[in-house]
C-alpha cells in the first residue's frame, strides 16, 4: 500500500510540528516529498490545501490534504495502521491518556516556548 501512495509533507525545518509529522513518517518507513515553505510568502500548494488556518504542516495523500499535527499523526496511523509501529496503544483507557499528554504537550509547552523565545 505504502509504495502505490503518493504523500508530500508541506512544511518548514524550524517547526516542532512538522518534525512530529516527519518523525511519524519516518517510523512508519513511509516514502513522501518534503516540500519546504517560505511562511513569509506562502506558496498557492499551502493556501489551497489548508485554507481555514494557512499553515503548516499539511500532509497530502494521494493530492488530498490532512491538515494539523495531531490529526496528521491519527492519519498515518489509520492509514498505515499495518506498517510499523502504532503510535496509540490499543487499550482505550490508554489511548486516552497518551492523548492527554500531546495535548498538554501542544497547550504548555509549545505554546510557553513561543510565547518566551
């Protein structure tokens, strides 16, 4: 499946949020064109396949887009869900809680080394 797929990954090298997604891909063995951005001038690719906030990263399969990190990483996961490792566990109740921290993650901590550096 992963080798019939075709997946680009808009993005810039100084954003955690596209290094979270590279990572996943990276995990899953998946193939995929890093196509770096300029924020300061982005590009019609970008506005056109993330519209609502402008940014990235956006990952697009087979010319559809998946837009925000973490809805990023629950994609491949679905999509991949038979190639590497999973990124959730299967108990729910642990599920949940891994959820919990990338959520903690992107509220606190991201946002207080944006907000202080």
């Amino acid at each position: 499946m992963a080798g019939e797929d075709e997946l680009k990954l808009l993005g810039t090298w100084a954003s955690p949020w596209v290094s979270r997604v590279k990572l996943a891909l990276h995990l899953k063995g998946l193939s995929y064109e890093n196509v770096e951005q300029d924020l300061d001038n982005k590009s019609d690719l970008l506005l056109a396949s993330n519209p609502v906030h402008k940014k990235v990263p956006v990952l697009i399969h087979n010319g559809k887009p998946i837009c925000e990190s973490v809805v990023i990483l629950e994609y491949i996961d679905d999509a991949y869900g038979t190639v590497g490792p999973s990124f959730l566990p299967v108990d729910p109740y642990e599920r949940a809680i891994a959820r919990f921290w990338v959520d903690y993650i992107d509220q606190k901590v991201y946002s207080y080394s944006v907000l202080c550096c």
